[in-house]
C-alpha cells in the first residue's frame, strides 16, 4: 500500500511539474496610430470552403485596461488573386476581440464569402501601356472584382497596432467551430513555429514588421474560464485520470488535447 501510495504522489508531481501550456505571446514594442501597422497571422485548419465558421480563442493582455484588436480572416495561400501590394485580395474584416488582464474568450465569426479587388487581372486602363503596381499603385489598372466569391480563410490576421505600448498579449486555443457548433480543428501552440513572411509556419508575420515581437512561451493557464473555453464536448480528468465537471478545484486535464489546467 505504502508503494502504491508513494507511485500515485509521484505521478502527481509529474503532471504538476509539466502543468504550464505553451502560448503565444505578443509584445507590442511602440503604440502606433494605425492598426494595421502591427500585424501577424496565425494559420488555421479546416475552415470550410463557403461556409460560416466561427474561431473562438483564450486571450489575455499584461496592462490592466481592457482594449481591443481587429481581425480578418484571409486567404493567404491563394495565388490567383492578389492585391496591389502582392498581399492576398481574398478577405473579410471580422470581429474585434477584446484583451483584458483575464483569460477571457474571443469569438470571432468568418462569413466564408466576399468581395475580390482582384490587382492580379486587372487590364490596362485606356491609354496606358503597361501596369505597374509599384509603391502601391492603383492608378495603372482597371480591377477585376468578384462577388460572393468562396473562399476557406487559411489564416486569422490580428491587426493590433494601436494596443499600448509595452502591452504583452497573449493567445491559446485557438477553436475552429462549423456553423453546427462541431469542432474542425484546434491550434494550441505546443508545436507552434514562428517566422518573418513564411506562410507554412504556424504564426508569421510581414517582413517590415518591428513594431512587436512574437515567441512561444510556458504559462500556467489559470481560472475556471479555462474550461468552458476548451473544445466542446472535451472530456476532462484529474491526476488520477478520473473525469471531472467544470466546477472541480485543481488541476485537470482535457483529454482530447493533453493540455492542462489550473481550475479555481
């Protein structure tokens, strides 16, 4: 008995030395006017062609004033249709999420359909020669635009520009959800990669970015928000790999996604 005992503590104080979950963290270097002018994406899975999704996200920020950021869910890795500064045309602006010193939820819906400026098969305008996007140019071209065009968003731009200076955000759980409700998919940032313009990792950002800097950190995700925000239907246990209710005190685990929280 004295053996079992002295095995059950030790497992305990294995999954309590593994109970920090990796996150992504964003330092915002200087507050600026515009915000577009600090940006990043983070890629997602299985958003559907055409379709209504909603992406729901744990957000919290180090500065004790709530503010919020905008979003837009983009199509970056389409080729065919590009805007005048080579960015990707296919668009939506979504919902602003709102930062607060809590784990607090973010729910952002994607439309799934939207309107293309399309700088990629523009045709030249009467009595010019060539087209020429450079700087920006928009005056060169005639712009090809499609409406109710499908697309599947194969990232979630963040637009956080004008959070404070110095303002540390962080992001977790990022959800992908079908208009049933359904989980698609799930980015926890445990196996996250970051790198400037590089669209196959899981965050990146545009090269002319110095505004913020972006990592991977460990944090101790804390609170009973924490489990109301995880995947639906995600069956959770303790240590002892008993399942709990959302209003149980401690450490539990999701078992869908291994991941580990502090429940208060």
């Amino acid at each position: 008995m004295k053996k079992l005992i002295t095995l059950f503590a030790a497992v305990l104080m294995a999954v309590g030395a593994n109970a920090e979950n990796k996150v992504f963290k964003i330092t915002v270097n200087t507050a600026s006017p515009n915000p577009w002018d600090a940006q990043c994406f983070i890629n997602l899975k299985n958003v559907q062609k055409g379709k209504a999704n909603v992406v729901k996200m744990k957000v919290k920020t180090s500065v004790a004033d709530a503010f919020k950021i905008g979003t837009e869910s983009i199509d970056d890795l389409q080729t065919d249709h590009k805007s005048e500064w080579g960015a990707s045309a296919v668009f939506n602006y979504t919902d602003e999420v709102e930062f607060s010193s809590d784990w607090t939820e973010g729910v952002v819906n994607f439309p799934g359909v939207t309107t293309v400026n399309c700088h990629t098969h523009c045709t030249l305008k009467e009595g010019q020669t060539e087209i020429n996007h450079e700087g920006g140019n928009t005056k060169s071209c005639d712009v090809a635009k499609h409406e109710n065009f499908e697309y599947a968003a194969t990232a979630i731009l963040l637009n956080f520009g004008k959070a404070p200076a110095n303002a540390e955000l962080y992001i977790d759980d990022i959800t992908v959800y079908d208009g049933e409700g359904n989980v698609l998919s799930v980015e926890d940032f445990e196996n996250a990669t970051i790198a400037e313009y590089d669209n196959s990792k899981t965050v990146y950002y545009p090269a002319w970015q110095g505004k913020a800097t972006f990592e991977i950190v460990e944090m101790t995700t804390t609170g009973i928000n924490d489990v109301k925000v995880a995947a639906a239907n995600a069956e959770f246990v303790n240590a002892a790999g008993q399942k709990v209710g959302k209003n149980y005190k401690g450490l539990v685990i999701n078992k869908a996604t291994g991941k580990k929280y502090i429940n208060k």
